[in-house]
C-alpha cells in the first residue's frame, strides 16, 4: 500500500510525532543502518583507547559501510548535528541524542549478551559520528 502523508495534517505539528515515526522507522527495518555484519567492528573500534586511532576505525568502518547505508547515515547524522546546535532550546545535547539513536541504528543480530553493556558502547558510538560528522563525512 503506497500510503500518501499529508504533513498538513495538524497531528504532525507535534515534533515528537514526527521523532517518533523516525525512530519507528528506523527501529523496524529489517536490518539496522549499522548493518549486524559491522556491530561488533564498531563496538571494537569505540573501545580502542587512542584517540586517533579509534577515530580513523570510526571513519574507516563507515566509509566501508554499504551505500544505501553510509548516505542515509551521511543526512541522518547532518540532521541530528543540527539538532544538538540548538540544544538549548531543545535539550537535545550530543548525550541525549546518543541515547535516543544508539540502540535504533545499532544492534546485534541477537538480543542475547549483555544488552546493558552493548547499550553503552551503542550510545558512544552515536556520540562519536556527532562529534567528529565532519570527519568523517568530509563534503
């Protein structure tokens, strides 16, 4: 069914309908932005204690992700930066935005293991691709 939005409809005046449809969005594809294939690559290389190195694995790891994925990630994360700029009007820092998307783009192809665990590595992740976007997606 090719379902037709209609963005004026008053519903989507409401930013967290619009968030949340995005996360829903996000959260039901059949595999994840961070394709299971590279969640243990990136759980590896946030680890890494080396600032530099653990950004150049950072990079390294998205550049090698799949198109469809490394673009969408490219405008998802540009978006998310603009977000975190006007983070004093929407208490929306680098932290809450990390903790919103982490466990949406990133997961295990299994649930079991220490979720707690993954959740904060997950989160770092985000964090990082916010803070270093330039970096990594140099225009």
């Amino acid at each position: 069914a090719d379902e037709q939005l209609d963005l004026d409809d008053g519903r989507w005046e409401d930013i967290h309908v619009v968030t949340g449809a995005l996360k829903l969005f996000l959260r039901e594809l059949p595999e994840p932005l961070v394709p299971f294939s590279h969640f243990d690559k990136f759980i590896a290389a946030i680890k890494i204690q080396d600032p530099a190195l653990r950004g150049r694995c950072i990079r390294d790891l998205v550049l090698s992700l799949p198109p469809a994925h490394h673009d969408t990630m490219k405008v998802l994360f540009r978006h998310l930066c603009r977000v975190v700029e006007h983070r004093e009007e929407n208490r929306m820092s680098v932290q809450s935005v990390a903790i919103v998307f982490g466990p949406t783009l990133l997961r295990p192809a299994s649930e079991e293991g220490n979720m707690a665990m993954h959740m904060v590595f997950q989160n770092q992740v985000v964090e990082h691709i916010l803070n270093h976007y330039g970096y990594i997606f140099p225009d």
